[in-house]
C-alpha cells in the first residue's frame, strides 16, 4: 500500500503550506477519490499555494482562473476564433483542458459562469458550440471563496456545491510556522525547488486500486447509521442524500489507502465525515452552516460496529 510515498508527498507540500499538514492529507484523499475540493477560507491563507505544491509532487499540468463578475463561461472552457487564413473556425481550449484546475474566488463569478463548469466537474468533458470535448484525465477542481466577504459575491447554489466531494478550510498558521514564514523563509522559492513524487499515470494507477479497497457489510450498516440519523434527528434541518453517503464511502476507502490499508476502519469514515457532508447539511438552529463540535454528537449517539 502508499502510506510511504503518501507521508512523502506531505512532508515535501508542507515545506510549502506551512502547518496544515492535515489538510495537505485531506487534499490528496478528495483527488485520489476522484472528486473536487473546495476551501473556504480568508485570503492570504496559502490556498493557492496547495494547489500549485499539489500538482508539482503529483505531476499533473496546473492552470489557474481567477473568477470575476465579468468572466464569461468561454473564458473557462474555451472559444472558436475564425482564422483568416484557413477561412474556417478554430477551437482555442480554455484554461478548464488541464489536470488541476484552481477556480480562485469562485463566488465572484456569476451564476452562468459558475455553472459552465458543472458539467466538466460532473461528467469530465465540455459542450461547446454542440461539440463535446473530453477533459484530461485525472481532472481536478479546487476552487476557494472567502466564506466572510459578500458584497459583490454569488453564493454557490446546493447543485453547485454538490458537486465538490469535500469542503475543508486551513485556517490560521501555528505560531511555529508563522514565526518562520516572518523570519523570511520564502515559500515561492522552496515551490520552485519542489520534486515531482509522482506521475500522471501514478495518480491514475491509484485511483483504480483505491476502487479494490475492502469495505465490510458491518461498515456499510454502520455508514447508513449515519445517514439515517441526520435524516431523523432534530439537530439537523435536512437529512444527508445517498450520494453524499457515496462520497462519505469513496472518500474513507482513499482514506484508508492513502495510510497503507486495504480496508476501511470507522476510523477512517469518521475522519472524512464531516469533510465531506459539511456542505451538504444544515442546523436546524442556524441554516448557513453545521458546526464541527455539534458532529460529536452523531458519533456518540451512532453505535461503532
């Protein structure tokens, strides 16, 4: 199993996001389960810089969109342009053909930009102009908006958010590793100086063998435990769908992988849960979001198999 060249990778991207090696774990889980992250948290953070550490140990192409409220949907996927020359129209792919995608500021494009990427997040391939074009494989989205600016914004709408496995913030850096980034250590040039740990076909490979992860009957009666209490407990306002219960499921069995199992462990459900559901759910009490402290509560009522 990986667990080496995993604890590799995170200690290479933590050279550069300083602290946030959790995270840095988090990351690779959603990417090797096939699915889309999105982080939520204030400038300044190091959210552009995980994306770029990622895609240089992996080795996959990086392209990076900033998203405006003037960005239109073939600014992302791509335009026709009538060559002279040739005197017919020839397609110029957009930055969305690559194999990481940060979508940086998400919230600031409009609705109709933000849902041209649903189908290349869903479905790995674009409709332009009545031609469908194939994404690269793997494709992956990271995109990051400022969970406390508004004005100017456009909220993520649910079919939107659904469609990222995970949602995860990095929150302030540890007073170590802000005391080191003040003393001049300079991330830009440790990012420039960065190995590649692995290649395409590497990241591919691990995908498929993540699929052959052994999930016992028990754990999946203990997964729909879950499921069913968010469905029926007064804590929160509406239930979790199946597939969210599905992401919950690929997500654990990446998990597991990625820390040298070839099985998963509730353990291993319990780390991603909240990861992976907190978009999706709501507190009866407040409708903008779920605390993590409340998940606590799901955990000690629902039995462990």
């Amino acid at each position: 199993m990986l667990a080496d060249p995993f604890e590799n990778i995170v200690e290479q991207v933590g050279k550069v996001v300083l602290g946030k090696k959790e995270q840095i774990r988090l990351a690779l889980a959603c990417l090797f389960a096939r699915g889309h992250l999105l982080i939520e948290d204030i400038p300044g953070i190091g959210k552009t810089t995980l994306a770029k550490a990622l895609s240089i140990s992996l080795g996959l192409e990086f392209q990076r969109i900033q998203c405006t409220s003037d960005m239109l949907p073939g600014d992302i996927l791509g335009v026709s342009v009538f060559e002279q020359k040739s005197g017919s129209f020839t397609f110029h792919k957009g930055p969305v053909f690559t194999q990481v995608l940060l979508a940086d500021e998400i919230n600031r494009a409009t609705p109709k930009t933000q849902s041209a990427l649903l189908e290349a997040m869903e479905e790995h391939q674009v409709t332009v102009e009545g031609q469908t074009r194939p994404l690269h494989d793997p494709f992956f989205v990271i995109a990051t908006q400022n969970p406390l600016e508004h004005s100017g914004t456009y909220p993520l709408p649910e079919s939107q958010l659904d469609r990222f496995l995970m949602r995860i913030e990095l929150g302030y850096p540890g007073r170590e590793a802000e005391r080191r980034l003040l003393k001049g250590e300079s991330t830009k040039k440790t990012l420039s100086e960065m190995n590649t740990n692995l290649t395409r076909d590497d990241v591919k490979s691990m995908q498929e063998n993540i699929g052959t992860v052994f999930v016992s009957d028990s754990l999946l009666e203990y997964l729909q435990d879950l499921l069913e209490f968010t469905r029926t407990a007064p804590h929160f306002h509406v239930g979790l769908s199946p597939r969210a219960g599905l992401g919950v499921l690929q997500t654990a069995k990446s998990w597991a992988f990625l820390h040298g199992r070839d099985h998963v462990l509730p353990e291993d459900i319990q780390a991603v849960f909240y990861w992976v559901v907190s978009h999706r759910v709501s507190s009866s009490e407040d409708l903008r979001g779920f605390p993590k402290e409340m998940f606590d509560t799901l955990f000690q009522e629902v039995a462990v198999p």
